[in-house]
C-alpha cells in the first residue's frame, strides 16, 4: 500500500469524476462558459459548503481536463492586502507563464479573512474582481459573515451540500478495488455513515482502516455507566474497532479529560513499538479537540473520539510481556513547544499545504497527524513527494532525530 494520502491519490482528474452536488458543477460550467464567451454574469464565483464536499478538487478537476493553469492563494495564508494584490492582482492581468490555453484564479478559505487584522483584504479582492480579466473563484464554508458582503454582491454564489451517504460508499467501493483493500460491505457503509456527507474524511478513515488490517467498524456507543479504569481496559485491550470506541459511550467524563488518561497511560500500557503509532493517532485526536474547544464545532467529536479509542486499540499489536495498572495522569501536561519545533512544524506544514492546495493551518489541522500516521511505515513516497528534508522526515516519524532536536532546544 502507497504511502501517499489516498485524497491526493484519487483526486478527481476529470469534472465526471466529481462526487455528488451535480447541479453545482453544472452551474460552475455554466458560469465558465460565460467567460469563454467573454460575457460572464459575474466576474467572480463563491463556490460554498461544508469541508470535504469537492468545492476545490472540481477547479482543479476542470483545469486538468481543459488545460487550464490554476493560480491558487489561501486567503488564510496571504491576507494582507499587499499580499493579495501581489499574487492575485499580478495573476489577474497576466499571460499564464506555463503556456497553458486559459488560466483561473483560485482563492480558498476567503472566510478566514479576519477584517480586525486583515484590513484592506476585503477591498482589495473587491478591486481584483473589478479589474480582473481571467475567472476568479473564491470558496468558503460560511459564505454569510458580515465582512464578506462586498464579495458576495461581486460573485456568483454556488451551494455545495454535503455528499450523500450511498455516493460516499459508492466511491469507497473504487478507492477500496483499486487498492485492493478487501472489506466488507457493512464496513464500507460504517464508514460512510461516520462521515457526515464528507467525502475526504472519508477516505482519510478509509485510509486509516486499511493501514490498522482492515479491523471491523461497527458503529454504537454503551449506554451503562463504566469506571475510567474499565473504559481504558476496554481502550487498551480491544480486539475490534467497535469495542474500543464503545469505551467512552458510558463514561461520565469529558472526552477532552479521558484523552489525558489514555494519552498518560500509553508508555506504560504498550510496547515501544506499538507506542509510536498509538502516539500519532492521540495526536491528530488532540488537534480535533483543541479545534473543538476554540470553535465550539461539536461534530467533530466523531473524529476525535474513534482516533483517541479505537486507535490506540488497533496499535497494540506486541504483548508487553507484564501486567502494569492504570494510573492517574500527571499534571505536568501539554508544556508548549520549543520555538525549533514550531518552526520546523511550520515548514512541514508549508510544504503539506503547497503540495496539497491548501493553508498552513488546514494542513496542520486535518493533514499533518494523518501523515505521521503514515510515515510510521517508512514513507518514502510521502517524503519525495512533499520533499521533506531528513530532519523533516525524522521528526515526522517521531525518530530519534527529532528527539534529538527537541532536547537540544529545550
């Protein structure tokens, strides 16, 4: 099995291979259209929804099928006036460079313009839309914020909904044959179901599953009470998928707090070996609940919770050879980072971002613990393909490199 994340792996390359929101892609062609013809409706289109419905990939997907250069920018990244002025402003009035036939403006997340730090960038997509004579598209999850309005007049405004339940297990069932991942039906449908109409969270857990040998996911949650210290046996000795994730269904515990038991517990509970890869996925569960915890986005639990359970469950795959208690965790928790290690998360996240199409913070959010979860496997692919250097890698792997580098900067 690749080591390259499977959403890149099968990113659509046609406008067909589109899943689900055909009536947005045939409003999205309709608008391009207008362009060809020099007559657009609106110089500027939003393209708007939920993460993981196909808002980016179906520009990226038109312009390889038509030959089209994508000039793409992260409002998030590059929200400066000047900044966007300099990239889009010069893209919008310029030849494209590769010699493609057409090129398009793709700006992603606009609604992470903050106006109280961002002043000007509002304006100054307004005056890039005025003057601009290639398309522009501008995507977003909530399209209605206030400081946005100057932009919504200016574009075309397109709804993206989230992707129905059998299209996600219908495009599961292809990722899954051309990998040759060989699951059940049943599994395919838990999948999907634990989705929430996203298609690329989907295939991260599609992804994830097959990289755990395909264990059963079962959704369902206890309804009787359980002690923490059951609940972490549960977690820390489960045979299957479901099992694990059942642990917390009964607690009366703050999942955010039963993350600190489990995460404290993890060296004593499994082997060396094993601890590495429980680590990763406690980590990409720890970003969930901070993101939780500052957006109040309470639907992410369905993630978090099968990552800090279940996935520590289907990593224990060496007996440790001695019985050891559960113990309570430790106050000394979560110092923060060394200033090293924030900068040299931020150039991995970087190149995660520039390789992927999206933001620094999206690639840190949703991309860099499924990655580490990947690189514990080796990940040569990964490291050519994002062109990591050694460190990089190391730290990625949670080596000894990186160790190294974390000691010396603390």
């Amino acid at each position: 099995m690749t080591s390259l994340p499977w959403t890149e792996k099968h990113r659509p390359s046609k406008v067909s291979e589109i899943v689900g929101n055909k009536e947005a892609v045939f409003e999205f062609l309709n608008w391009v259209e207008g362009w060809l013809k020099k007559r657009p409706a609106k110089k500027a289109v939003m393209l708007y929804g939920p993460a993981g419905v196909g808002k980016t990939s179906l520009i990226h997907a038109f312009a390889r099928e038509n030959g089209w250069e994508v000039i793409e920018m992260n409002a998030s990244d590059f929200r400066t006036k000047d900044n966007l002025e300099r990239v889009v402003g010069a893209a919008s009035s310029q030849a494209s460079i590769t010699m493609a036939k057409n090129k398009i403006i793709l700006v992603d997340e606009v609604d992470g313009i903050d106006t109280r730090q961002d002043a000007g960038a509002v304006s100054a997509l307004v005056q890039i839309i005025d003057e601009t004579m290639v398309p522009v598209v501008l995507v977003a999850n909530d399209p209605w914020n206030p400081r946005l309005a100057p932009l919504r007049e200016k574009s075309l405004l397109i709804q993206f909904r989230r992707i129905p339940k059998p299209s996600i297990a219908a495009h599961l069932r292809k990722i899954a044959m051309a990998e040759k991942l060989r699951l059940s039906e049943e599994v395919i449908k838990s999948v999907a179901d634990s989705s929430g109409g996203d298609l690329r969270s989907a295939i991260n857990d599609l992804q994830l599953l097959a990289a755990a040998g395909g264990v059963s996911m079962e959704p369902g949650f206890r309804d009787r009470r359980v002690e923490v210290f059951e609940a972490l046996a549960r977690v820390y000795h489960s045979k299957s998928y479901s099992d694990a994730v059942e642990a917390l269904g009964g607690l009366d515990m703050d999942p955010a707090d039963f993350f600190t038991w489990v995460l404290d517990n993890a060296p004593e509970q499994l082997s060396p070996q094993d601890l590495v890869e429980a680590l990763e996925n406690l980590s990409k569960a720890d970003l969930f609940l901070q993101r939780i915890n500052a957006t109040q986005s309470w639907h992410l639990l369905r993630y978090a919770i099968p990552l800090m359970t279940a996935g520590v469950a289907v990593s224990r795959k060496h007996p440790t050879g001695k019985f050891v208690r559960f113990s309570f965790p430790s106050r000394v928790r979560y110092l923060g980072q060394t200033r090293a290690e924030r900068e040299l998360i931020e150039r991995v996240c970087t190149k995660i971002g520039s390789s992927l199409h999206m933001s620094r913070k999206k690639a840190r959010t949703e991309m860099l613990p499924f990655i580490k979860v990947l690189m514990t496997e080796g990940g040569e692919g990964l490291v050519k393909f994002f062109g990591f250097t050694e460190e990089e890698a190391a730290f990625l792997r949670g080596g000894e490199a990186g160790r190294r580098r974390r000691r010396a900067s603390g």
